[in-house]
C-alpha cells in the first residue's frame, strides 16, 4: 500500500470504484462542507474536493478535507499548481498527511482569466506533471524537491487528470504515459458524453499497456438543464457534448430526470470498456443527485475494505 | 524587439497637468520600429496634448524630441539641456528608456506615454505577438524553438494541459497553444520521443524570481 486510503484499497481488491466531488462554499460554513458531504457519503469510496475551482475563490480544499476526515470520509485533496510556489505545495501536503489525508489530485488549474480575481498574478512554478513527480519524492524517497530530508512518512496516493477530450487528440495517450512515469497512481477524467471518442482513448491506452500502470476512473457530469448541456458544450475547453445529447435534453419535459438518465446510460456504457476501473461523478452544486445515480447504476453498496 | 503601447490620451493628459514646460522624447530603436514611440508618434502625441490643453485652457508648451536610443546615456548626453530646461519629460521609450533619463539627470521629473508591453514580433501588420520571457534560461532547442514560458497561459514545462483545443489555447480563441505548436513542429521533424521526457522543474532564480538581474563581462570590463 502507497498510502492505505480507502479509495486505493477498493481499487488494489478490483472493485468498481466510485468518487464524487464537492466545491468548497465561498465562505467560512464547516456546517455547509458537512451537509454537502453527507449527501455524497455513502455512495462513494472516496470524496474530491475542488481547489478554488474555475479559479473562483472558496474555503481551501485542505481545511475543507479535514473536515471530511473528521466525518471518516476519505477525500481526495485538489491541489493546483496556478496558486502556489513549490515551498507552498510541499508545506501543504505535509499539513495534509498530518491530518490524515491520504489522496491527492494534482491540476494545473483553469486560468485565472474565468475566475472572480482575472486580474490575479499566476504562479505555475510548476507544473501538474512535476508536481506528481514532486509528491512521488516525497513520499518514496523522503525527500522534498530540494533534496532535504522530510522527518515522517508521506503516505499518498497520487492522481492526474486526463482529458481524451482535448487536443492534439494524439498526443492524448502519451501525455497519459507520461503522467504515469511521473508518478501517477491513479487517474480522473475529464466529463465523458463522447463515448466512441473515450473509447477509441481506451483501446490506445491499452495498446500501450498503460491501464496496467494506472487506475483510470472515467469522469462524469450529469447535466441539469439543456441550458447547462449547451454553455458547457460551448464554453468548457476541452469538453465535447455530442448533439445528440443536448437535443435529448431539449426534448424533455423533465430535464433533470432526463439528465439521470443520461448519466446512468453512460456509467452503463463507460462501464463495458475495458481497463476503466471507476467512475468520478462531478455533480458539484448538484451533489444531492449522486446517491439515486449510484443505486441505479447497480453501484451500492460500496464495499467495506 | 520591446514592444510597447501608448497610454490612453486623458491618462496622458493627467501625467502633465501640474506641467507647463513638457519635452516629448522619443526613442529611434524598438519603439520607433513598433510605431508607438519614434519620431512620428512623438509628433502626433505633441499635436494631441497641444491641442487638448489648449481646449482646456491650459497654456503649455510641448517640445519635440527623438534620440537614437533613450537606453543609452551617450545619447541621451547629447539633449542634456533641452531636458534641463522642461520641468517634464514624457517618454515614449520603454520602461528602461525612462529609467535612464532618471538615472542620468536626477533631477528631471520623468512621466511614462507608453505602456511597456512585452518581448515579441510583428505577426502581420498592425499584430504583434510576445515570444519571449527573459527568463534567463532558454529551453527552445528541447521545445522546437517555441516557448513555452512566454507563449503558454500557464508557462507549462510539460503541456499541453487539457484545455488545448482545436489548436488554440482556453484563455483566447485568438490565442494558439505553444505546446499545440511544440507538438507540430516536433511531429513533422520526427522528434515527438522529445516531448515523452519530463522536463524538470525550472530554475527561476535566473527570471526576476532571483530579484533584479545584472551581467558582468570581465572580457569588456575597462578596470
């Protein structure tokens, strides 16, 4: 075990597994993170909790998750590389081991440009995929990225994201590759809606022998509106809607049902590639819909490890 | 080239109010080649505040002035007095252009007309484009000569990130991505094993992260 967190141990015994997300509140509430969290509790191994996500200032996914872990959810801490230097990050996911968590995402982050302060300086000192790299150090090694001796053990499980989505779409597999070299235990994908695109992602990913190095959990958003389907499709870099989709929730009376039932064909279908080891369902401002997605989706109970 | 953009007239307008004696002074190198602060633009910069202030009631003299270089105290040397005799001097010249009149002539009160933009090229007429950072530390041989720190949102070492689409970056439909780029040009050279390395973590002590840079050659020093 790299870490022993919960969502390692379900994915080291071969189950499906299923994490959800929650966004911070923008404001000081630990009583909203609770009530947030409780929706999603039972019906997921392990809880991702964004890092001032679409760069929009909230509470710090790292006090967010302590109160997760003081719940005995297991989250999945967000760290992107846009906010912090590489002291920062390093001084961060000590404070993290020492409160317990034991899974960390790592993101470049969206541009500040699409968030509340665009005027905002960026930092990038380092990259996602350093940034995997740093945290394999520490923990392998015992090291920080200067090569000083870290006192304590650094038990994390490192995730990257994916996109199969974005472009070139070629260089998708390799990027994906290089993720792993860099440290990789586990992966989330960006929204999958384009199942032929995922899938054919999937077969090269496999021709590569890359599903054997990594946990790959494909990610999921289930849509509210046609009005979210359509801003998402046009506005969200790196996101493909298929029309299909959309006109389906433009047809409906019952948009969000219809939006379940989208979500629940396409767990469905994402389930039947090969090498997919779980699903990551976004539903941020909309997690209390994650739990009937799950049980529909033949997904509960999770497993006890 | 520096390539810089005038500030906005009524900003302008307000650096000379508490002014009466103004010299616009322009600059023969990068500026001039840019069309922001050459001989041409001082003129017409003059033209604008003479006529704005005289609207405004205002009795100011605007002087007119271009030196081949205003990096370079030699040439600056040689307009010591006209720049004794203005209570302002309105550069046109980058941000180093202004720094060295201060430094030269301490007393001279010195106002920045132009915006120091960035490093870049003319990319057509009237589009410039940044290229490059300063950074200290070039790595264009391992990114097939396009970089990434000046050209990428995110000065990635490792890109594309995913929101890389259609060959343009997230911030900008305008905007194209440096690692989309980088990929190309190292696909059609068949150098793609290139970008499977991982480069490392850059040192940015050699950027302005390692506070205000300086160069010594000893081979030109004169003592």
């Amino acid at each position: 075990m790299k870490s022993g967190s919960n969502l390692e141990k379900v994915l080291t015994e071969g189950h499906f597994a299923v994490t959800s997300e929650m966004g911070p509140p923008k404001g000081t509430s630990a009583d909203f993170v609770r009530k947030t969290a409780e929706h999603l509790k039972h019906c997921c191994d392990a809880m991702n909790v964004t890092d001032n996500q679409t760069a929009i200032v909230r509470m710090s996914s790292l006090a967010a998750c302590a109160i997760l872990r003081q719940m005995g959810i297991d989250p999945v801490m967000q760290m992107v590389t846009r906010d912090r230097n590489r002291l920062a990050m390093q001084s961060d996911i000590l404070g993290a081991v020492a409160l317990g968590i034991r899974n960390l995402l790592c993101l470049t982050g969206d541009h500040q440009k699409f968030g509340n302060h665009p005027t905002a300086k960026n930092v990038h000192d380092i990259d996602s995929i350093q940034l995997e790299q740093m945290i394999k150090t520490m923990r392998d090694d015992g090291l920080f990225m200067s090569e000083d001796k870290i006192s304590g053990d650094v038990p994390i499980f490192i995730g990257a994201a994916a996109n199969p989505f974005a472009d070139p779409f070629e260089f998708r597999v390799l990027r994906l590759a290089k993720k792993i070299k860099a440290g990789a235990d586990f992966i989330q994908t960006q929204a999958v809606f384009d199942i032929p695109r995922f899938a054919k992602w999937m077969e090269m990913v496999r021709d590569q022998g890359l599903h054997e190095q990594v946990y790959i959990l494909a990610g999921l958003i289930p849509m509210k509106s046609v009005g979210m389907a359509r801003y998402m499709k046009k506005y969200v870099a790196g996101l493909m809607i298929p029309d299909e989709l959309v006109e389906r929730m433009a047809g409906t009376s019952d948009a969000k049902e219809e939006g379940v039932n989208i979500a629940c064909e396409l767990i469905e279908q994402i389930r039947d590639i090969p090498g997919v080891r779980g699903i990551h369902i976004m539903a941020v401002a909309w997690e209390e819909i994650v739990p009937g997605i799950v049980e529909r989706a033949q997904l509960l109970p999770r497993p006890i490890v | 080239m520096i390539v810089g953009e005038q500030k906005p007239l009524e900003e302008i307008k307000e650096l000379v109010a508490d002014h009466e004696r103004i010299l616009v002074l322009g600059c023969g190198t990068c500026v001039t080649v840019c069309f922001t602060g050459g001989e041409k633009e001082v003129g017409i910069l003059a033209s604008s505040l003479r006529m704005a202030t005289k609207i405004d009631g205002q009795g100011k003299v605007f002087d007119e002035q271009t030196v081949q270089r205003q990096c370079e105290w030699e040439f600056l040397d040689t307009i010591e007095e006209e720049i004794k005799e203005h209570d302002l001097i309105l550069s046109m010249a980058c941000g180093i252009g202004v720094q060295a009149i201060v430094e030269r002539f301490p007393r001279a009160r010195v106002a920045p007309a132009i915006n120091t933009t960035f490093l870049g090229l003319p990319e057509e007429h009237g589009l410039w484009t940044e290229r490059c950072a300063a950074c200290g530390e070039c790595v264009l041989h391992r990114t097939a000569g396009v970089c990434p720190i000046a050209r990428c949102a995110k000065s990635l070492m490792n890109g594309p990130c995913g929101g890389s689409q259609d060959g343009k970056c997230e911030i900008d439909p305008e905007v194209q991505c440096a690692w989309q780029l980088i990929y190309d040009r190292l696909k059609a050279q068949g150098r793609l094993d290139q970008m499977l390395e991982i480069m490392p973590a850059k040192d940015w002590s050699t950027s302005r992260d390692g506070g205000p840079r300086r160069l010594v050659r000893q081979d030109l020093r004169i003592d």
